[in-house]
C-alpha cells in the first residue's frame, strides 16, 4: 500500500522502483515463503474465493522460492496485462496511484524472518505477491485494481486520499465475497495471514456486513489488530461497476458532510451478515 511522504531512498528510480535482485535472496528467505506458502495453500482451499486459487495455478506460485518478479509479470502480463515492479517497501500515495493506473503493482521485496511468521508491522514480499498479485490474474479484479489507482490520482485533487483510502482497507486488503456456498475470503491482508484466514470467517467477534461504497468510505479501520468490521461484496463485477459508475467528486463532497463511522458501529440500514460480539477487541483492550 501507500504512506505519506516517506523519504526515497537513493537506490529507488523516479517512480520508485528498485532491481528486485533475486539472486541476493538467501536459502533461508526462500525457506520462509515455502513455509508461508505451504502453510496458506493447506488452509485456504474451501474458505478462499476460487478465483484466487486459479490465479496461484495461473501464475505458478508453488514453484518453490520467492518467484522472480520478472517470470511473474511476462505470465501475468500476457493474461491481464499487469506486471509487477519491485519497490523498497511502502510508497507516497501519488507514486502508488500511478502504478496501478498504468497496471503495474508495486511490490516489496524483503520477507520477514522466522519467528515473525503470522505478522509483521509492514507488508514484504509473501503478503504482496502471495496476497495481492493472484487476483490481478483475474480479468475483472484486474480491471478494478486499475480505476482504483486512476481514482487515486484525481483523488488528490479534492484532499480525499485517507476517504479512498478506506475503500482499498476494506476490499483489496480484508475483503469478503459472497460465494454460492457461503462467504469467502479475497482481501490480501487475509489470505496471507494464517491467523486472520480463521479470524475473519470463524470468530464470532467482527461485524460481518454488505458492501456499501459511501458507508465503506465513511467507516474508520485499525491497523494493529485483526479487523472488527469485514465488508461483502456480492461479486468482482460489483466492485468494478460501483467504482466506474461512481462520480466521486459530488462523493467527496458528501463524505466532508458526513461524519465517520466508527468501528465496529452497526447502523440500522446495515445490510448484516454477522453482527460481531466484539469479544476479541474488548478482551485487548482489557
């Protein structure tokens, strides 16, 4: 994802792009992904929606090893035209923008150690390429990921990044999808935590609620924790067509008037699947 202003380091291009320099990974790196792979591929099938695991077969992803960035994109160039560049970690949100518009996901490329297997404080390589870049083989997934970043740029115009900001959380990162039977994971910041694959589909804590453009946008998120609100969408093509067919300027404009919701909050013309106990955000803040 994107940040505010972060310095560019003097190895980082214009864009922000770096040489992914795959040789430099070491066998315990490699060790790593394999580790986190094999632990996601056991567990997602039957909970994961299955344009996911098409995108995994797609790609090749069980090639053993971190994959090299530039076999992945000529794959997943000739299906979608997407490609993925190696960047050193998070970006300024006008550089992230760009990316995407011109169908280029930005991805880091250091992975964690060991003993951080289920968590990190940032996103490495396992969680942007095992998360994000299977459904960018889906065409339409593809599509939307591409007027996501077109939308982020005019975005900047109106002083609403941190209001789209949270259309991205609540779908490309932790969405839930409407499966025939039953709701399935697609967001990246879920399939590739194995705590939170369980979490977001089998505690009774989060809200579990359908997926509203304007109530998504107005809707605060955590980012230190597991999620206390999922959002589902009906289909891939919901997304797309919801963020094609919106005019966001008069959006924005609505958003300033309104006041965020915050988490965890249920409305009264909240479309809800599960309302959520909450007993897991309670017991840590206790």
């Amino acid at each position: 994802m994107y940040q505010d202003y972060p310095e560019r380091p003097a190895e980082a291009a214009a864009d922000w792009t770096v040489p992914q320099n795959w040789a430099h990974y070491s066998a315990t790196d490699h060790r790593v992904w394999d580790t986190l792979f094999a632990q996601q591929a056991k567990l997602l099938p039957g909970r994961v929606a299955p344009e996911f695991l098409d995108g995994l077969d797609v790609l090749r992803l069980s090639k053993p090893g971190i994959p090299d960035f530039d076999e992945l994109s000529e794959v997943l160039t000739k299906r979608t035209g997407w490609q993925v560049v190696a960047v050193p970690g998070l970006v300024p949100e006008d550089v992230f923008f760009e990316h995407l518009a011109n169908r280029r996901f930005p991805a880091g490329i250091f992975i964690r150690k060991p003993d951080e297997l289920d968590y990190i404080s940032a996103p490495d390589v396992f969680h942007d390429v095992f998360g994000h870049v299977p459904l960018l083989a889906h065409p339409v997934f593809a599509d939307y990921m591409q007027a996501y970043g077109q939308g982020g740029l005019r975005s900047l115009e109106f002083g609403a990044i941190h209001k789209l900001a949270r259309l991205y959380w609540y779908t490309v990162e932790f969405g839930l999808v409407q499966g025939a039977d039953g709701l399935k994971l697609y967001g990246a910041g879920i399939v590739s935590s194995r705590s939170e694959s369980i979490f977001a589909l089998d505690d009774p804590s989060p809200n579990r609620l359908g997926f509203d453009l304007t109530r998504v946008m107005r809707t605060k998120y955590r980012i230190d924790d597991y999620q206390q609100n999922y959002f589902v969408i009906n289909s891939f093509a919901q997304l797309l067509d919801v963020t094609l067919n919106t005019d966001f300027g008069p959006l924005y404009d609505e958003l300033a008037r309104l006041d965020d919701i915050e988490i965890a909050t249920v409305l009264p013309d909240d479309r809800v699947y599960t309302r959520g106990t909450q007993a897991y955000a309670r017991s840590r803040a206790a």
